[in-house]
C-alpha cells in the first residue's frame, strides 16, 4: 500500500474538506482483525457477567467493545437478550452450547496509531455485515437500534438499503425522541429523487439535493453518512459527498435511528457505524 505525504506548509484545507479528509482516512485505514468468525446457533454458558435486553445485534456489540471487561457476547434473538462474557470460547471450548436462538460473537479491541482516528479501533467481526429488516408498517416510526456515539468525535455510518420508496436515517440527541432535536435524513422523497434533512420529523426542509434513482425494491444502494460539530454529508459508497450542509445551531446528537416511509418495507444492512468497524470476512486483512 502507498503512502501519501501531505506537507501542511504547501496548502491550507477549508473545514469541509478537513472533515472529509478525515472521514477518508476512516474509511483507507487497514486494520488486521484477529478475531474468529461468530458460531450462529451457539451460545457461551456460565461466563456471562453482565446481560441487557431488547437489544439488537449491533447494540449489543457497542455495549461489548465500549466495556474493557468484555472479550465476548452472545445475542439471543428471540428474547432479545445480549449478554456480555470476560472470556472467549478458545478459553472455555466445552461451554459453547448448542442453541438454535443464539449467536456468539468475539471481538478484537486494537490501537490505534493515526491520530485523525480515534483513540482505540474498536472491531467486531460477522460473516457478514449487520442485517436489519424493517417490516412495513402504517407509521413512520424511527427504531433505534444502534448504541450511542461520541457526539465529540466525528460520525459516520456505511450501510446499504434496498427500498421501493423513502427511507430515513436520524440523529438525535435522545433515545426515542424523533419528532424533536433531531436530525432527519430523507433518502427518495417526492418521486425518488431528493435527499433532504431536517432536524426532527417532518419539520420544515432545510436543505435538499436532487439525484435521481435513489431507491430500488429489486436491489440495494449503498450509502454514508457523516455528521460532525453540525456538519452533515451524504454520499454514494466509494464517491465524494453529493450533500452537505451545515447546521448554524448544531445538536448534540448521539443516538441514530432509522426508519421507512408508511408502509414501505426495508431492508438495511450496515457496514460500519460510528466508531465501530464492521467486518465483512472474518479474520482477513
């Protein structure tokens, strides 16, 4: 792999481009994982230490890698149920069980050397990136199901949706609050062709951009978001932000939702949220 030197005396960067700057190195960084891929159908007994429940996959592994105890979980679908271990399965070979409702993960918890990151690279590893299905339904609820963020540290989400209509990304100050202090992410609105935020839902457009063909029920598209200090951009996987916007009252936000248009059903998978990597292949560099 090159690397690129830049010599800060040979130009200067606006606050926007050293935003994204920073959002590219997030995404150029190379992390080799160590960890093992998830056992589905298996759980560790007798070595969970902490438990919540009504937690999905992804939050149950923020609350794994924000906890130094924690060397791995198991998340039980059917109740909902995370539960946080202090050692691994290579450990306990013999108390990795069989249950059907069950997935154990383990994780790596590396330093981190580049400065523009942050202080710790947090990784867990899947077979394949988080799924999350939204079902249709009659309302526009937001589900959070994500664990909070830095609000101090800058944001970004990677993830891939396939929708035959409008689907949100939020950002809000508080867990479950949606129609206030929140900043709302409209992906396909007014015949698919406009993305638009606002900061709560369905307030007043403060800014909007026109791309055509943002949303298809056959297949996914592939996305980021990026929020800093009231610095929102939006762009296609891979490709320079098409959206950006600054905020000149910025919120605190730290919890992200998502949601669906009435009666629109999505399917959302998320490649990495926030200061979590989600790796795609487990144990590959």
């Amino acid at each position: 792999m090159k690397l690129i030197k830049l010599h800060q005396s040979k130009f200067t960067i606006s606050p926007i481009s050293h935003v994204f700057l920073v959002l590219l190195l997030q995404f150029k960084v190379v992390v080799t994982s160590t960890t093992t891929c998830p056992a589905p159908n298996q759980v560790l007994q007798d070595h969970t230490y902490s438990w919540q429940s009504e937690w999905s996959p992804l939050s149950c592994a923020g609350l794994c890698l924000q906890d130094t105890a924690c060397s791995a979980f198991s998340f039980c679908k059917d109740a909902k149920r995370c539960e946080l271990h202090n050692v691994t399965a290579e450990q306990y070979p013999g108390d990795l069980q069989v249950d059907v409702n069950c997935t154990y993960y383990e994780v790596s918890k590396e330093d981190n050397d580049t400065k523009w990151r942050s202080q710790s690279n947090l990784t867990t590893c899947n077979s394949s990136p988080f799924e999350y299905v939204k079902p249709s339904s009659p309302d526009t609820t937001h589900r959070f199901i994500f664990p909070p963020f830095d609000p101090a540290e800058v944001f970004v989400m990677v993830f891939s949706v396939r929708a035959s209509s409008t689907v949100y990304v939020g950002l809000a100050e508080e867990k479950g609050t949606y129609h206030r202090r929140m900043y709302e992410i409209a992906f396909g609105e007014k015949n698919d062709d406009k993305v638009r935020i606002r900061k709560c839902h369905k307030c007043n457009i403060l800014h909007q951009v026109d791309l055509l063909g943002l949303m298809s029920a056959d297949e996914y598209h592939h996305f980021w978001v990026m929020n800093y200090n009231g610095l929102t951009m939006v762009g296609k996987r891979g490709q320079p932000a098409f959206f950006t916007w600054q905020d000149p009252g910025p919120l605190t936000a730290r919890w992200a939702s998502i949601a669906a248009k009435n009666n629109v059903h999505a399917d959302w998978v998320f490649h990495s949220f926030g200061n979590f990597q989600l790796c795609k292949v487990c144990g590959s560099p």
